[in-house]
C-alpha cells in the first residue's frame, strides 16, 4: 500500500504528514492487500481568513479497478482527518462485501429441480400412500 500525502496552505507539515499516515495505517492495515494505493490531500479552503475551511480529500484506489473518493471539512484540521479515515475504512470494508457478496451470487450454481412435472412423488418413487403390510 502506498500513500501520497500532499499539504497545501498549512503549517505543521511534518506533524500533519505523520499523523495521517499513522491514522491510515490503523484504519486501512486489515485491507492494505486490496488497495493499490491512497492519496490525500489537506488544505485550507479560505487560507488565513479562518472558518470551517480545513479539507481533507481521500481517495483509494482498490484493486483490481475501483476508485473511492472522500472528502470531510471541519474547523479543526485533526477532526477533519479523523472523520476521514474512519469513513474511507468503512466505505472500504462495504464495497469489498458487496464485491465478495455479488461474486458469491454469481458464480454459485442454481438449485436443482426436477422437470418431470409430477408432484407429491417421493424419492423412492412411490406416490403419497402408505405400504400396508
């Protein structure tokens, strides 16, 4: 799994960096064999006019052809991080279960049922009566 952590309009770089990566190991570690790779971007939408403007967009890449994009906005850049990586890991582990669950349904075989057309024959082949003995 390989991330690309991109920071634009932010202090803290080297701290930011760190933490995402951290946050991404634990919420990702358990799939990191489906996923190609991961990029985030952080910036802050307004720059230093302050607000609800810190953006943390995440996007998954997932093997072998999925993409999955994400992008939380919070007053607090951490918050927003946190928020982020939760949501990519559940979206995540979802999308690999609907996969696994419409290959299962695909690939398994139909149940057998007889074309004779006769109802109310048992296996030994004898209609619904009892043997007198």
């Amino acid at each position: 799994m390989r991330f690309d952590i991109r920071i634009q309009k932010l202090d803290l770089h080297q701290e930011v960096s760190r933490y995402i990566e951290r946050r991404l190991r634990l919420s990702l570690s358990r799939l990191a064999s489906r996923l190609r790779a991961v990029n985030v971007r952080v910036f802050d939408v307004n720059g230093p006019r302050g607000g609800i403007d810190k953006c943390c967009r995440i996007t998954a890449h997932i093997l072998p052809s999925e993409t999955v994009v994400l992008q939380e906005v919070d007053a607090d850049l951490f918050a927003a991080i946190d928020r982020a990586t939760r949501r990519i890991s559940r979206t995540f582990s979802r999308r690999l279960t609907l996969n696994r669950d419409l290959r299962k349904k695909s690939n398994s075989p139909r149940p057998h049922t007889p074309r004779s057309g006769k109802k109310g024959i048992s296996r030994a082949g004898h209609a619904n009566s009892k043997q007198r003995i």
